[in-house]
C-alpha cells in the first residue's frame, strides 16, 4: 500500500501526490510487489476458533466516495483446509480483473499455498506461491517470462499479496482473538515479510437496514520498509470483515451489504446525543444534534461543525479518533447546542458527491444552520460554525451569503489557494522521505501542469489518463480556485481562528495569513488568531505533528485547549 496522505484534509495531499502513489500503483500491479503494504483490501474469514466457513461475500471498493470497483470471495474447507477464492474487477486507476485468486491456509493458520491469475491493462500476470514452515517458494510470471524467488518468513505468517482483497480474510481471522499491543507477520507476496502491530481496538456499533451489528475496529500500523502504514480495519462479531479505511487516501473497502447510505459505522454516542434529519436541495443530511445536559436555558447557543475533505462522517473518524463526536460532547457540557451531520452521499445522509463542490458544500452547511435557527431550543442569533481543515473553507464560503451565521470558527483552516495548499503539502512530503532534487522539479512541474488543466478543462496532453482521472473532478478544481484572499472581505461575522502548532497537513502560517486578511476587512467583526502547542492536525497532543505518527498517538481525545478555546471565545 502506499502512505497515505494526511485525514481531514487528505484530498488537498492525494491529489497533490497523485503522480507518486498511481505510478506505484502501476508498477505494484505489474511486478505483484511494493515497497508497502496495502492498497486495497478486503473481507475476512471467520477467528481461529469457527469450524464453520461463512457465506460467500462482495465487497464494494471506493476511491474519493466512488465506487471503482467489486470483488466476490468465498471461503470454504479442503481437506480441513481454509480456502479463500475471489475473482473481481476493478476500472480507472487500478484497470484490474482479476481471473483467480486462490489461497490456502491450515488449520492453525499456516499458509499451504497461494496463486493468483490477473490482468492489469493488457499484461497478463501468474503468481504460484509454496510455502513451506519458514520458507515461501514465488514463481512469477509476465508477459510469458517466467522467474523464481524464495524468501524466508515466519510461521504462521498472514499472506497479503498487495492489490488482491481476498488475501485480508486471513487478517480478520487473526484480529479477532488480537489485543492491543499485539504484533503479526505479513507475508507482502511475493516481496517480503513484515510486522504489523495492533495500536488500538475500539468496540463499534454498525446501524445497518437489518439492525445493530456489533462490532470491533482495529487500528493498525504495517512496518514498511520506507516508512511505517496505518490503516483501520473492522470486523463483525463472528471475525467477518466489514470495512477498510485509509481516510488520508479518500479509500474505503466495503462489505457490499453494509455500503449503502442506509447503514452508519462506528457511531460514537454522548449521553445527550439525537439524530436528526436535515433539509437540504432535493435530498437531506443525516446529523445528530449534542445538548447541554440538565434543563436549564429554554435557548441554547449553537455550533455548527464542518468537516474537511473526502467522505467524512458526522463523527469525523480520523487515525481512529472521533474528532467531532468527541468536540461536540466537549462543548455540550459548557453549554452550547451542537450539530455535526455527514456530508452529502456519505454515511446515512443523501445526495451525490460526484459533482459536488465547496460551494455545494457550503450551500449544504447554510441548509443545516436554517434549520437550526427554526429550533425553539435554539437562540437563532447565537449560531457559530466551526471549520475543520477543508471545512474552513467551507465555512467562509457559507458566511459570506448566510446572515444567520453569528460567528465563525476556522480551525486548521488553509489562508492560501488551494493550487498553493497541494504544492506546499508536496513538497513537505518531499522533505521528509528526502526525495532528490531532480525528482522533486519533475513531480512539481507535472503537478503544476495537473492544476493548470483542471482549471482551464484543457491541456491534459502528455498527462497520464489514470492522473487525470483522479484529477478531473469538479471538487478538485473548486479547491485549487478557492482563495482566502478573495473570500475573506466578504465576511462580516467575527472570526476565531485556532491552529495547532504542530500540525503538518495545515501549517501554523496559515492561521496568521487568515488572520491578516481578516483583520483587513472593513466594518467587520473582532479577530482573534489562538496558537496552541503541541497539538497537530487531528486537535490532539502529538510529539511531531506528522501524519507517519497518527497510528501511534498516545493522547488519542481531542485537547482540553482546543475545547476551551472556541467555548471562551464564543462565551463573549
């Protein structure tokens, strides 16, 4: 798999880096291997202790909330062996069929043998794998070129050929007598072997058409040899798998039947928390409304939350933290109203995000605070939104039409255009993994050449089809026009903004660029610019700030300053 991009504000870095990661893509698919671990992923088998194969399964994979492709998979037993099987199809960028898959495990988990039959393009690939205790025996084959390689491994090791879901039946198995703090080798076939570690295990609870599924989710962290992976996978009681998400890649693997607008992973409840149905143009969202606890004022103050980019819930799950559900309960108990919703064709709430741009996204939020201000719960001229990353931007679109928005709150919130915000974002990508300086001017001028071809819908010659699939969106040339500058004059509320000093997605300079421009505006509300230490992207206490460290994060609660924060400011 490939590093993912940072959470919240994930899409400004994926597209950013789109070169890199499809052009790893491509050549993971040709030679079966990659310097990391995941891509794509899949469904599990049933823990250690079942005798019993589950039915067979679909899952559903979804890149930026679209669906790219499917993938069938049965289990069944040979011999009182586990075999997994699959064939599957997937479009632009992968351009993956896959014929056979077939993989073989005993018993107690030792892998028996693997071989997959797929085409990416027009390349026919062949992999037939052996394993012995200690040993994995490949033999690859491409374009009738056939090669050996045997690698050493470790009993008992979970085989995940990268870009081939069913292999993640394995996985679940094992997750689901895992603890946190556990450790399991993977077996890259036909690469090499690695370690993946279990950071945290979180009971869920799936709302789904057919019920409440129980549930656990796994976050986890692959030890590449570049640069160590997190991803978060759930499965069900039974140790099926439900679900994987890379929230900084815009990914998501699905079992079919829980991949609707219907169904809502992971809900993260507070004690005063309702769901509710929201207006919006021709479709409604799905949010939950947080109150203060006891009776007390008849008319609450409010606080609207926005999320950043891709398809984020109303929870905000990032790196397994619950951003909103966490900031709602936070500024409920200090006595505001709050309203976080999921965004438009994700979750439970309606809508296409297809063809969505912040400024749909805006009108979206403008729907949800109208809706508010008809409360009788509510007081109508004490509506604040609070902007998260991408959802900053959002929320200044949205001010400068909606009057009934009292206040705003900009919280890691970008101050320059979003082309300026992807090339920021690519070359501290650059920085860290101490890419050469050839490959940085070649990257950066191919991105450049991107942006100038979504914004003008012309000039894609010498641009990869794949790039320009994964480029060519209205949301992507929304984001790369949006600029602060233009924007900002418009808005006559006053204006918080807080900025975590170690965030790596969002720099700090960013708050002081806003703070400029709105302390700029004439006959306009109060600015305050609030810099909190120690706190990175996701809101909590981190050491570097860096998006490699959110799978190991000891504080995993959004920070007690943040909360204080924005309540003492909107107090005033």
């Amino acid at each position: 798999m490939h590093l993912p991009g940072p959470a919240s504000a994930g899409r400004y870095q994926e597209c950013g880096l789109a070169r890199q990661r499809l052009d790893g893509l491509r050549r993971s698919l040709a030679r079966y291997c990659t310097a990391a671990v995941l891509t794509l992923i899949t469904a599990a088998l049933p823990s250690a202790q079942s005798t019993q194969p589950p039915p067979d399964s679909e899952l559903t994979i979804f890149l930026n909330g679209v669906p790219v492709g499917r993938e069938q998979i049965r289990v069944s037993r040979r011999n009182g062996n586990w075999v997994v099987t699959s064939t599957g199809q997937s479009g632009a960028p992968l351009n993956l069929t896959i014929q056979r898959f077939e993989l073989e495990y005993a018993p107690d988990w030792q892998p028996v043998q693997l071989h997959i039959s797929a085409q990416q393009a027009t390349r026919q690939l062949v992999l037939s794998t052996t394993f012995g205790v200690t040993t994995a025996l490949n033999e690859i084959t491409q374009n009738g070129v056939t090669n050996t390689k045997t690698d050493q491994i470790t009993a008992r090791t979970v085989v995940l050929p990268n870009n081939f879901y069913a292999g993640y039946e394995g996985l679940a198995a094992r997750l689901a007598t895992a603890t946190a703090g556990a450790e399991l080798p993977v077996y890259v076939a036909p690469q090499v072997e690695i370690r993946m570690s279990v950071k945290a295990v979180t009971p869920q609870q799936i709302q789904s058409p057919s019920g409440i599924i129980e549930a656990k989710a796994y976050d986890l962290v692959f030890q590449n040899p570049g640069a160590p992976l997190d991803a978060q996978v759930t499965i069900d009681s039974r140790g099926r798998f439900v679900r994987l998400e890379v929230p900084a890649q815009s990914l998501a693997v699905v079992r079919s039947d829980l991949a609707t607008i219907q169904t809502r992973f992971g809900p993260v409840r507070n004690p005063t928390d309702t769901d509710v149905t929201i207006p919006a143009s021709g479709f409604n969202l799905a949010g939950t409304l947080t109150l203060p606890p006891g009776t007390g004022r008849l008319r609450h103050p409010a606080v609207v939350l926005v999320a950043g980019s891709g398809p984020v819930g109303r929870d905000e799950h990032v790196a397994g933290i619950p951003i909103f559900a966490q900031l709602a309960g936070a500024l409920a108990g200090q006595g505001f109203a709050v309203v976080r919703y999921d965004k438009r064709g994700v979750g439970q709430s309606g809508g296409r995000s297809e063809r969505a741009t912040l400024q749909d996204y805006a009108d979206d939020l403008a729907g949800a605070v109208k809706w508010l201000a008809r409360r009788k719960d509510i007081d109508p001229k004490r509506i604040a939104v609070a902007g998260h990353s991408e959802g900053g931007a959002v929320a200044m679109l949205a001010a400068t039409r909606e009057k009934k928005i009292a206040s705003l709150v900009l919280v890691a919130a970008p101050g320059t255009t979003g082309a300026d915000l992807v090339l920021e974002q690519q070359a501290h990508i650059f920085e860290v993994t101490n890419t050469p300086e050839k490959e940085r001017t070649e990257k950066t001028a191919l991105q450049k050449k991107i942006h100038a071809a979504v914004i003008a819908d012309s000039g894609w010659e010498g641009i990869p089809q794949e790039l320009r699939a994964q480029a060519e969106s209205a949301w992507f040339r929304s984001l790369l026009l949006f600029d602060p500058a233009k924007v900002m004059p418009k808005i006559r509320q006053p204006i918080l903004i807080v900025q975590g000093d170690l965030d790596k997605q969002v720099f700090p300079r960013h708050a002081e660029t806003l703070g400029s421009l709105a302390r700029a505006r004439k006959k306009a509300g109060p600015v305050e610019v609030v810099h909190l230490q120690g706190i990175n992207h996701l809101l909590v206490p981190a050491t570097s700030g860096e998006v490699s460290e959110y799978g190991g994060l000891k504080e995993r609660t959004v920070a007690a300053t943040v909360v204080k924060t924005i309540a003492s400011w909107l107090g005033k």
